[in-house]
C-alpha cells in the first residue's frame, strides 16, 4: 500500500483541527530517573547511580491522549488516578497537554500506576510498578461509567486503551460499548492480554504483533490473507489492524480487503510510544472522515515519525503533515533514478 498523498493528508489533518476524541483507559505515570554508572556498590553486586535528572510523563491513556491533543484534536480522557502526589502530577500534565480531565476519577483506595525506570547510558538498569491491578470495584465503576455517559454524547470518536491496570472492568467496557452503539461513533481498541477477546464490536481493533500472538497461542501470518481472514472472524471487529514494529502494518478490513504497509521509518531509535501514537492518529483521521486505508496510512507515517525520537514523545499535524510531503518526494526522487 503506498503512502497517504500529501494533499489528501493536508485536507484531513485541517479537518482533524477540533475532532472530539474520547479516551477511555489505564491512566499512568512514567518517571525515568537518568545518571551515571561508574562503581559497583560494595554492599552487593549492583550498580551505583549517581542521578542527574529526573522527569515525569503522561503513559498509558495519558499519552494517547497527549497525542491526540498534538494532531489538533480535543480530547478528554475517562480513567483513575490516586488521591496521591503522582495522581496530582498526572492531571498537571493532562492539563499542560490541553487534555481534559472532567473524566478522570480519584482516590477509592486505589494508587496512581506508577512506573519508575532508572537509567545509565542510555541503557535501563531496573524497572520500579507501583499499581493495583484488578479490576476497579463496582463503586468506582459507577462513577467511570456516568462520565463515559456524560462525556460521549459530546465525542466523535471512542478510544478504548488498556494496559491490564483494571479501569476496563466489565460495566466500563459495556458503556463503552452501549455509547457507541447510542450515538453511532466509531470506537478503536488497543488491547492488553486480559480482554483481548472481550470487544466485540469494535470499529478498530489495534492490538501488536506480541499481543496477537500471546492471545491467540500460536506464531502470527500478517502477511497471510487468509490467516488475516480467520482471526478477523475470530476477534467478531469491524477491521483489524495489528501493528508490526519495524515492520510496519497488517490491515484487514470490513470488506475483506488485505493491505499491508511496510515500515516508512528511516531510523528507528526508540519504539516505546509509537503505539500510543498510532491509535490517536487512526482515531482522529477517522474523526476527520477518512477512510480506514488512510487513517492506517497517516498512522503508520506518524510511527515513523514516533520512533525517531528519543524516549515516549508526542507527534504533531504539521511534522506529520511536513513527513508525508517528504517520503513522498523521497519516493519520486527514487522512482526517476
């Protein structure tokens, strides 16, 4: 499948200037606490890292979220957050991001996730999760539930983001489900593990190439149309699309079409966060009225772009719209050889 054209791609990011995204999931916070390695400890066998920096960032539905905001959408975001210090630097974020967060639920006993990674040279030593993740108890998803009812109304399009942390328990997944039924929007998944076969219905389904795997217990065929064909059938979605990493895309739509894209990064340097910036870009191209083919298209441009940046970073309309123009040009300059 070749590249979204530059004009198209300009036309629907005009478009996706205001979209209303919906973003219902496991909200996170991500510290990285980054220094130098040049002892081992005399205590024990470890490393000792003497700290220069420390940053926090919005993960999970928070980045989607961010990423969202950055393509040109509005977004406002239905999840938890503790009664804590970490839950008060997440909504700080949300809030620098020009996310909204009058979806967002504290406290009820449950922490803010919290994944604390300590970094040397560039390399991770060891990873901290502070989180509780069982399903949210039937109080706390009443009170999802209602924003989910409240906020869809004002939505053009649904993103459902799960990272296993509890949000999505059953009653939370089905007003999901009765909203975009009620109000006719499109709805795309980006699943974890524990639901993976619980989304019927959705408009996209967007799970990775280890998710897909993992759940179904056996090797992935992306480039197989006809084991594209069964597990679309199995997953009872719309379309699926299940992302490759560095090698790009598998698309299988309602129609029974077959598309693949091929990975359009000219160096990738850090994955973590192309998938969150994937689903917010098929959501708001879809939002903006382009097709499934094209919202895949502008989305894997947008990985591209995701994966040549250092560390979990937001992508933006006009570096995306910049990135479209240029591979096209780098293809033509190609073709002329």
């Amino acid at each position: 499948m070749s590249p979204i054209d530059p004009s198209r791609a300009r036309a629907l990011l005009e478009r996706c200037k205001g979209a209303r995204i919906l973003v219902v999931g496991d909200l996170m916070l991500d510290r990285h606490i980054v220094g130098a390695v040049e002892r081992i400890s005399p205590e024990a066998p470890v490393p000792v890292v003497l700290v220069q920096e420390e940053r926090d960032a919005l993960g999970g539905a928070g980045n989607v979220a961010a990423n969202v905001t950055a393509l040109g959408g509005a977004c406002v975001v239905v999840g938890h957050v503790g009664a804590d210090p970490e839950g008060d630097t997440v909504l700080r974020a949300l809030t620098a991001a020009g996310v909204g967060s009058q979806g967002v639920v504290r406290g009820f006993g449950r922490p803010t996730t919290l994944k604390t990674r300590v970094l040397a040279r560039h390399q991770q030593i060891v990873r901290f999760d502070r989180e509780v993740d069982g399903d949210v108890g039937s109080e706390l998803a009443a009170d999802l539930v209602g924003r989910i009812e409240d906020l869809a109304t004002a939505s053009d399009v649904i993103v459902v983001q799960d990272y296993d942390k509890g949000v999505l328990a059953a009653p939370v997944l089905a007003a999901v489900q009765m909203a975009a039924s009620h109000h006719r929007l499109p709805w795309i998944v980006d699943p974890k593990r524990r639901r993976f076969f619980e989304y019927s219905g959705a408009t996209v389904f967007k799970p990775n190439a280890k998710e897909l795997g993992d759940a179904l217990g056996e090797h992935i065929h992306p480039d197989d149309p006809s084991w594209m064909r069964r597990v679309h059938e199995r997953l009872h979605c719309d379309h699926l699309l299940v992302t490759l990493g560095e090698r790009g895309m598998s698309l299988r739509t309602a129609a029974g079409e077959h598309m693949r894209l091929g990975a359009s990064a000219r160096g990738v340097y850090d994955v973590s966060g192309a998938g969150d910036t994937v689903t917010a870009a098929v959501a708001v191209a879809l939002a903006a009225g382009a097709a499934v083919e094209e919202a895949a298209a502008l989305a894997n441009s947008a990985a591209a772009l995701e994966v040549a940046k250092p560390g979990v970073q937001t992508v933006s309309a006009a570096e995306l719209l910049s990135y479209v123009r240029d591979h096209q040009d780098h293809q033509e300059e190609g073709g002329h050889r």
